[in-house]
C-alpha cells in the first residue's frame, strides 16, 4: 500500500513539474508574439465586416492558423466564413472558440470622443480580438504539444455571425462537436473574470407585412397600410410586457416602415428579439409575439409572414472546468496601463460619467462566483449543451464601459484592446495545457455535464431546421 501511495505522488509530481514547464513555455511564447496579433486583431478591427460577411477576417485567420501547420476545413455547416483548424490526432480533443464579426451602425475612430470613422459598422463588441486571442491560444497550444509529443488534439473553431446570427447553432447542429471533449470560450469586456458563465436563451424574427400601395391624401381608402401592420403588431406586444415573467427581455426594431408620407406603404419590417434565462419560456414568448403579428394583420387588412433569424440556448455551466480557467486567470494577471493608456482611459471614463479610469479594477481578478447573472445573449449557449464548455471575460475595455457602444469600440482599437486580448489569450491557452495534462479533470468535467444537462435531454434548436440566415445583414 506504501508503495502505491507513494507511486502517485511521484506521479502527481511529475504532471505538476511538467505543466509548470509548460506554462512558462506557453506564456514565453505569447508574450514574445504579442505585438504580431495586435497587428492582426488591428486588421480586422479595421475590416469591420459584419455577421456572415466577414470574408477577410475569416481569411486572415485561416492564413494564420495554417501557416502554423493547422488543417483547415472552410465552409463548415454551409456558412462560407466558418471554418475549423485542428492539429494532432485523438482523444483527448480540446476546441477553442474564435469570433469575428462586427456590429452594424456602430462605426468609431480610435480617439476618446465619439467620431465616426465612415465605416457601416463597428467591432462594440470586440470580436476582432476574440477571434486572435484565440487564434493565439491554439497555436502556442500547438507548439507546446509538438515540442512534448503530447497525444491529442486542438481544434480551433471560426464562428461567425454571433451577433444575432447563431453561426455556432448551425455548427452543433450540424454535429461538428459530437468529438470534442471540452470548449473553451472567453469574450472582451471591462473587467477580468472567470465566473460561472450566464446567458439568456433567444429567438429573433423578422416580421413582414404586406399592404397595398395608395396616395395617402388622394385615395387614403384603396390603401392598406403595411406600416400599420407593424405599429398595430408593436403596440400589442408592448401591452403584452405586462403579462410576461419580470426578468424577461424583448427588443424590436423597425428596419423597414416606407418611403415617403404620401405614400402608403405597401410594405414594412420589424426584427424581434424575446430572451430569457430557459428556452421554453421564450419559445412561449415568442408564439405569443406571432399571434400579436398575426392579429395586428388582420385588424389592418394587411398579409404577415416572418422568417426566424436566431435562436440560442441559455448557457450551461461547468464549475469542474471553471475552477481551473479561473485559477488560470489568477496566475496571469489583469491588464496594466502604461502612463499613455492611464490618459486615453481617463477621457473615455469622463463620457461615461467617472472622474477617471479604475485602473485597480482593469488589473486585478474579480473574486470567483459560481453563479453568473445573465445580461446577454450568445450561441456559445448551443455549444455548451453538446459539450462541457467554460469561459471567461478580460479588460479590453475601460471598467464601466458597456458592450455594444463607441466606447467599446474605440477602446478595442488601441493597445489597451490588445493587452486584454492577451490576458485572455494566455488564460485560454494554460487551461488547455491543464486539461491535456491532466486528464481526470474532463473526466470530472463530463460528469457535470451529464448530470446538469439531464438524462431525458434532447438537443432541439430554437431556430429549426432553417437554414442559415446569410444575408440577415444585407
């Protein structure tokens, strides 16, 4: 009995020897090609192509990750801008998300007022630096496992269109994780943490009503307002808030209402969104926003019909695998600002009512939660119920800053964006190494899952059968 107990402390001490080894091996290497992705993530900050038109920037990183020796499948489930690249074979396989698309309407210059830069949209959410933190995760990853002839496989997995588009959703379905052992995930943000992670499930639509054309002053009565189709359909659903659980979220937008006053409009659009923290609440939700569209057709004398643009699951947590990320985290630190990033940190926080920037919180590790708030929305939600899946958020923004804003923008476009970047580009990367390390950790992680996910759990996308909706930024 000794003797065995001591055999595995000898053993334990070896993995600890060898992934101490690799983490200084993994952090050298990050740091030493840290300004080459800024100059990458720049790029497509630059591009600012948005959901399922990103050509470029899938293009850049595809020629990245296979100069590095990655195989690259493009195209992947019948969306031209996803792709995967893998290096090594068998088990165990470890995917690392990479995203890229920008926002529409939220073009910005890199300077700390709010200056459009021209452009039809905006990296407010700071894909550009997801998709190369990532992208550098998996290559310093790979060099790690080529140098120690480590078994297995890193998969990086180009997801486009997150934005409202659920470029990931169309990719579970399609079974292109059923290998895959664990997923790790992080996104931009203003803070660093590595908490249990926390989305809303979601169904989006665009609602379309058809009238019939008339002179609005000459012959008001031969027309058939479709814009009133989609005021009536709004008017209902806003009386409906009423009557939905609190913490649910629906937003609209108009994207199409007419042309001009004197003209009925014979044709108008709104887009929907309905969120909440279980998808069969908002598949509820939702049928009851159908009826209201329904409804608001037929009491104008108009025709609806809609197409469903995104749908998402809420995101299943992982605290095996959260634990280790968020330690991770710890070892490497928060984003540092130098005396140059301290003033342009200071002016974005005067336009968001702060005195300056905290710099304290940018460089330090919130306290571990396990329990996240959900805010959001994202398809990593698909993922996580095909597959344990863990994530975390860095600094790239100044605290305070909220996603989806110029602020957001600006501040991603400048070094401050890119040594967040690398704050979660070095956490992603040493929680790979751990897990291929130490396999009893997604042994441990997959117990998890199959116990909250459920026995009786049935993989239904909230999107159907649809395919994918390539054109919901045209």
């Amino acid at each position: 009995m000794k003797k065995i107990t001591l055999l595995i402390v000898l053993a334990c001490l070896q993995i600890s020897i060898f992934a101490q080894k690799g983490d200084e091996a993994i952090l050298k290497e990050l740091e030493k090609n840290k300004e080459a992705y800024g100059v990458i993530a720049q790029q497509i900050w630059d591009y600012a192509e948005m959901g399922y038109l990103e050509e470029q920037s899938t293009a850049l990183l595809q020629k990245t990750l296979s100069d590095e020796g990655f195989a690259i499948k493009s195209g992947v489930a019948g969306i031209p801008t996803a792709f995967t690249a893998e290096y090594g074979s068998g088990a165990p396989v470890i995917a690392i998300l990479g995203e890229f698309d920008a926002l529409p309407g939220l073009s910005q210059e890199r300077v700390p007022e709010k200056k459009s830069a021209g452009k039809a949209a905006g990296h407010a959410c700071g894909h550009h630096l997801f998709g190369t933190a990532s992208t550098a995760a998996a290559i310093a990853v790979k060099n790690w496992m080529k140098k120690n002839k480590v078994k297995g496989t890193i998969r990086f997995y180009g997801t486009p269109a997150e934005e409202g588009g659920s470029g990931k959703v169309y990719m579970v379905r399609e079974g292109l994780f059923n290998d895959v052992d664990a997923v790790l995930h992080w996104h931009p943000g203003d803070r660093n943490q590595s908490n249990a992670g926390a989305a809303l499930a979601n169904k989006s639509a665009k609602f379309r009503f058809y009238g019939v054309s008339a002179h609005a002053a000459g012959a008001p009565h031969k027309g058939r307002s479709a814009l009133d189709g989609v005021e009536g359909m709004n008017m209902m659903v806003n009386m409906m808030r009423e009557h939905i659980p609190q913490d649910a979220r629906i937003h609209y937008v108009i994207t199409e209402g007419g042309k001009a006053p004197n003209v009925v409009p014979n044709f108008a659009e709104v887009y929907y969104y309905a969120r909440h923290t279980r998808r069969d609440v908002v598949i509820d939700i939702f049928d009851r926003i159908v009826k209201a569209a329904e409804g608001a057709a037929l009491g104008t004398g108009t025709t609806m019909d809609y197409e469903m643009i995104g749908g998402t699951h809420e995101l299943l947590p992982n605290l095996t695998l959260q634990k280790v990320m968020y330690d991770q985290l710890v070892s490497v630190g928060g984003v540092n600002y130098s005396a140059e990033e301290k003033a342009f940190a200071d002016k974005i926080a005067k336009t968001l009512g702060q005195d300056k920037a905290d710099a304290k919180k940018a460089a330090g590790v919130q306290a571990y939660k396990e329990v996240g708030t959900p805010r959001g929305s994202t398809d990593v939600g698909d993922v996580s119920f095909a597959v344990p899946t863990v994530g975390m958020s860095a600094a790239t923004w100044v605290p305070g800053t909220p996603a989806h804003s110029w602020q957001a923008v600006a501040t991603g476009g400048t070094s401050i964006g890119n040594k967040g970047m690398m704050v979660a580009a070095k956490t992603l990367a040493l929680t790979a190494e751990k897990l291929f390390s130490d396999p009893s950790i997604i042994v441990k992680a997959k117990e998890e899952f199959k116990e909250r996910r459920g026995a009786d759990f049935k993989y239904t996308p909230l999107l159907g059968d649809r395919a994918p909706a390539l054109d919901y930024r045209k």
